[in-house]
C-alpha cells in the first residue's frame, strides 16, 4: 500500500521500526538513516524517538517535499545502525506517492 503526500506539504513522518515482530527500541540503536527520493534524514540528528509511541519521527519540510518527483512513487529506505557496529536495513520499501502541487512557493 503506497502512502500520499503532496508536494510542499511539511510534516513529521512517524515511522515504526520492527525487529523480529517488536518494536525497535532506541536504546539499541546508533543511528538509522531514512531515504525518500533524494532526501536523507539521521537519527539522532535530524530525526526524534518518541518514547511514549516508540516511533521515530522524522520531519519533512516544504523544501525536502518539493524535490520529489511529480506525481510519481519514491521509496521509502530505512537502515539501522545497532551499537555494536551491525548495521541491517529494511526488507519491504514503502512507496511513497508524490502529488503535484500548483504552487511551488515555501510558506
């Protein structure tokens, strides 16, 4: 199932990230890096672990909508740095469909 956004929309993108059926605590992690198009978002940088959801959240500006191509699916990529040193990445891409917008102004 493909997700919709349209372009210039600016919001935070919860993702929930699995290992073995469970949720993937941020205790475990160094770093996850988030591919959508030609965006690329890090945590603990850019992106933010919500406790209470367990979910990291990754936020998305007008601009970072802006680059992904019209009306077409980008991939969502995820990879997971564990501390430790291994580093696995998602099985199943999530596609991401990208809406055209009649402005192209940031707000």
């Amino acid at each position: 199932m493909a997700i919709k956004l349209k372009q210039g929309d600016a919001y935070v993108l919860p993702l929930n990230i699995t290992v073995n059926g469970g949720q993937l605590p941020a205790g475990e992690v160094e770093a996850v890096e988030v591919r959508l198009g030609d965006v690329r978002k890090t945590y603990p940088e850019e992106i933010t672990y919500d406790v209470d959801t367990g979910f990291f959240l990754v936020p998305l500006t007008q601009a970072d909508t802006f680059s992904l191509p019209e009306d077409d699916a980008v991939q969502l990529d995820v990879r997971v740095k564990f501390r430790g040193g291994s580093v696995a990445g998602t099985q199943k891409v999530t596609m991401i469909v990208s809406v055209d917008a009649l402005s192209e102004e940031v707000l």
